[in-house]
C-alpha cells in the first residue's frame, strides 16, 4: 500500500527550466525527485500543482510525493531528509500526511501568481522584480487589473501550448488587482488555471498601459478576445523574475 504526503515547497527559480522535469535540463520536480528517490532508496510519484516557467519562482508550490514505504517515517524526518539533499535554491517549507486520493493538480482549487514590478534599481532583490525604468501610472494599471476579474477568453495572452494543444482558452479569474507599495507595483491573480504565460502577458500589457503606450479600452477588446496585429502582446510579455507562485487552495 503506497503511502502519499503533501509537500509545501518554495524556490528560487533563476538558474533552473521551470518546474517540470525535462531531458537534458536542470529542473525543480527533477531535483525533487532525485532527493526523494535517494531517501526512500526507490522510485517516487511527484506530481505539482502546476508548471512554472524557466526563472520563475514559488512561495509556496504544493505537490503530492507517493511512494511504497516499509519503513515508519514522520514528516519532519522527511522534510529534514529532503532539505538536506537538496540544493540551496530549493526548501520544503511544510510535509503533511495525505490520503492516496490526494493530487497535488486535479484537486486544487485555485492558485495565485503574483507579479513584483520594482519602479527604482534594487541591489537585494533584482532577482525577484522587473525594474521598469519608466515612469507608471498606477491608478490606470489597477483599474485595468480588476476588469480582469471574471470570465474571459485570454487567447490574446497564452503561448501556444505544444502539450496542450486542444486546450480552451477560456479562463475564470477569481481575483485580480494591482497595488503599489512603496516602490513596488505588485500585480496578484488567482484563478482555477492558467494559460502558459498568461501571467506574464497580462504583466506586459498593464505596463504598457501604465507607460501609455497603449489605451484601457484596446485592454478591455485583448481581454475579449478581439487580438490585433498592432498589438503586439507576445513580444511584450513580462521577464519570468518578477513571477512568483505564491499560493495553491485546495477544498478544506
């Protein structure tokens, strides 16, 4: 009988291909999954709640680790197990006990993204920010922010999944909002899913917005869907640093 714990983890994704394993490539699940084969000594189940992107990080990425286990562990064994074989980049924060049920993505919820814009150079956290240079207008970018709220089609924002190609571009946004703290404009999101650089997309466009670049009204036709080669949302879309995973919900 396969034993299953949740896993809460956090990283610093700068040096590493996202998070799901791939030939040839430094990844989080990869790391994971050598660290936690080397403990139990056999193959492991680790599945995320979703995929970062290259560079991109996580406060708190959830997974499921579901193994076949004689021996009688504790979740702090198991999360000092870990933390001592992984690289410094990558902590498990938190190790619970879960039913074989469990999947760490076809049971969450919802997840959060939020997105750190620096409005000055920082010499302690660039890795975590992208520096605008130009001046903002915040009050135009969080009123942009919240119209994302609700049921759209962002197929203006996704990148053409190649694993997923039939899939919908439909995406329900619980929340959406921009605020400024001090010199810093974070922009956080939650929905069910998210399309593959969707996030940073989003990201790109409000800073247009804010720089003028742009108007709120061609904002509101991207977000219906009405793309315009004028437009151009792919080559503005926002660098992975500033994008971070900060939450997953499950139902309680």
């Amino acid at each position: 009988m396969p034993t299953t714990w949740k896993l809460t983890i956090e990283y610093d994704g700068t040096k590493y291909s996202g998070w799901q394993e791939q030939r040839n490539a430094r990844t989080i699940q990869g790391e994971l999954r050598q660290a936690a084969e080397d403990y139990f000594g056999g193959p492991v189940d680790l599945q995320g709640a979703g995929r970062t992107d290259a560079g991109v990080h996580a406060l708190a990425q959830v997974a499921h680790l579901r193994v076949n286990d004689r021996h009688t562990r504790t979740p702090a064994d198991i999360m000092w197990a870990l933390n001592d074989r992984l690289p410094s980049a990558i902590a498990v924060v938190e190790v619970e006990r879960a039913s074989n049920k469990f999947h760490a993505r076809h049971d969450a919820v919802t997840r959060t993204y939020l997105y750190q814009i620096s409005l000055r150079k920082t010499a302690f956290s660039k890795r975590y920010v992208w520096w605008v240079k130009d001046p903002l207008d915040i009050a135009v970018m969080s009123r942009a922010a919240r119209l994302i709220v609700g049921r759209h089609d962002f197929v203006c924002f996704r990148a053409a999944d190649p694993s997923r190609p039939d899939e919908s571009t439909v995406v329900v946004v619980e929340s959406a909002e921009l605020d400024l703290d001090g010199d810093m404009a974070v922009f956080r999101i939650e929905a069910s899913h998210f399309l593959w650089r969707m996030v940073r997309r989003l990201v790109g466009v409000l800073v247009k917005l804010g720089k003028g670049d742009i108007t709120i009204d061609e904002f509101a036709q991207l977000l219906d869907g009405r793309c315009r080669p004028t437009l151009d949302v792919a080559a503005w879309t926002a660098p992975s640093s500033g994008l971070l995973l900060e939450s997953v919900r499950y139902k309680t």
